[in-house]
C-alpha cells in the first residue's frame, strides 16, 4: 500500500510539473524580430484603425481626436466576470510607453504580459496573432506617437477560478492557433487580403461567431452569429447565408464606408464604431473585406435570428 502511495504522489508530481509547462505563458523567438525595417506610420495609423484599437481602449464616450487618447476604462462584462480596457497610451506608467516592441509582440500575438503572465483572452489576441511582424512594427511605431494619459483603468473584477490566470495556458492550448480559420482553393491576391484583415487585425469573429462554454469560439460556426457582448440582442450572421444574403460586394463595401445598408437603414450599437474605423481604410481593404466575407462558408444563424440594432 505505502508503494502505491508512493507511485500515485510521483505521477501526480510529473502530472503537475508537465501540466505547469504546458500552461507556461507563450514567447515569440529572437527569428521572429529579425529583418524589420524603421515602422511606416501612414501603414502602422491603418493597421491601427483595422485593428479597433480606439473602440476599446479610448476612454468610453470619446469621439473625434480623443479617440486618440488610449487612456482605457471600458467596461466589458462576459459570463466570466468584468474586464475593463486597459490604458495603452504612450504613458510610460500608466500605459505602455515604457514597453519594447518585444513585449508589445508577445502581448498581441502570445497574450503574454511583460511580467510573463497570461493577458485575459478579453484581449482579442487569438485574433491578433495572425498579424504580421511587419504590420505589427508599423503599428507599434505609430501608436508612440499617439498622446499619453495617466488614467489608470480598474483591475479586472473575476470570481474564482477565473481569476487564476495561468489557467488560461489551458485555454491557449485549445484556442491560440495562427493558421487561418478558411482556406480558399487559388485565392486571389483581394481575397487573401480580406481574410488576413477579417482574422487578423479586424478581429471580425470575436464578436461573429459563437462561442463555447470556456468562452472559445466554434470555428465550424464561422461569423454565423452570436449573442452581442454589450448585453443587447445579438450580432448578426454575416455568412452568405446571414444577413448579407442579398447583399453584393459593392453593398458591404459601402456599408463598412458609410454605415448605410442597401435597405437604408444605418448601423447600429456597436458597430457605429467598427464601421467608423473601417471607413479610414483604404477602400481597396473594404473591398477584400466584402469578397472575403462572400466567400466564406454559408452557415445557419448560430443564434436566433439577428435583430437589426447590430
């Protein structure tokens, strides 16, 4: 008996100590910072504007230049608890203007904090890791430029377990995968530039598709549709077989530049600000992003049918 005891405490210590590495917080390689040039801020102020990096880190309410001012505070309630934006202006305590490029890679491709921990996947950095290296340092260099603030968002507000946050190494296994989510046979050179924005920096299936009960997002659901994180209604299906049905290229493609739909109804809810980033893309990105979605496969609502708010 004092053997078997003995044997199961072991297995249990090698069970722990492999579970520990594989729930480690991810890092990129010294490979993946080679060959960079000095960032392109005309290129790193569209990734910025792709990416929605105002619509959740600009102080709530902001419009017009302070939308600049990434000075944090969004609250952001989820089945988990409440996440508030943090302030990522170039505030160098505050913010992340004391930051590397390292560790501003690491956080939106790994979801590794400077200090080595797991960032929350509130942070939609299972989207962002799909970002080139290239269209990250643009990025970066642009965002040093932008003002800084010393607001200093409120912790994040999660009950047990969820506050433990090497538990998210767990999640990070089933959910952080660079590949893309739809291959295409022979896409055209629009159609991979739309994916590469729906994906990646648009983060377009964080809100899109629905999700798991550990909060992942079913893939085989793609953009199908899903309960709105604000609490009201849901998003839409955005799959040919969605709410843009009807719709052509051209009509989404002027949906995501002015905010009108071929019916001429308007945006709503949170997607005022997605459309206002998307329309200070060059119109060839709005493009890709209309052939994208059209291309993608055509789903059944992943949730009850979408009410026109969103």
């Amino acid at each position: 008996m004092r053997k078997l005891l003995l044997a199961v405490l072991v297995l249990a210590v090698i069970a722990a100590a492999v579970m520990w590495f594989l729930t480690a917080p991810g890092k990129l390689g010294e490979s993946a910072f080679a060959n960079l040039s000095e960032p392109d801020l005309a290129r790193g102020e569209e990734m910025f504007w792709a990416g929605g990096c105002a619509s959740c880190h600009a102080a709530p309410g902001a419009k017009g230049d302070d939308k600049l001012v990434l000075a944090g505070g969004l609250e952001i309630n989820s089945d988990f608890g409440t996440f508030y934006a943090p302030n990522i202006s170039s505030d160098t305590t505050a913010g992340i203007g004391g930051w590397t490029f390292e560790q501003f890679a690491n956080a939106m491709k790994k979801g590794t904090s400077p200090e080595g921990q797991h960032l929350y996947p509130s942070f939609p950095y299972t989207s962002y890791t799909r970002i080139s290296m290239s269209d990250l340092n643009d990025l970066w260099g642009y965002m040093k430029t932008l003002p800084a603030s010393s607001n200093v968002a409120p912790d994040h507000a999660l009950g047990f377990p969820f506050n433990i946050r090497r538990a998210v190494g767990l999640w990070n296994l089933l959910y952080l995968k660079d590949e893309p989510v739809i291959t295409f046979n022979s896409p055209s050179d629009r159609l991979k530039r739309g994916r590469y924005l729906v994906e990646g920096p648009g983060h377009c299936g964080e809100c899109h598709t629905p999700r798991t009960l550990i909060g992942g997002l079913k893939l085989g659901e793609w953009l199908a549709g899903a309960p709105n994180p604000d609490g009201k209604g849901i998003i839409p299906n955005v799959t040919p077989d969605g709410s843009i049905r009807s719709w052509s290229t051209g009509d989404i493609s002027y949906y995501l530049e002015s905010g009108f739909t071929p019916d001429f109804d308007t945006a709503g809810g949170s997607m005022v600000s997605v459309q206002e980033n998307m329309a200070k893309l060059p119109a060839s990105d709005r493009e890709a992003i209309a052939e994208y979605l059209k291309a993608v496969p055509a789903r059944p609502n992943g949730y009850p049918s979408p009410s026109k708010e969103n």
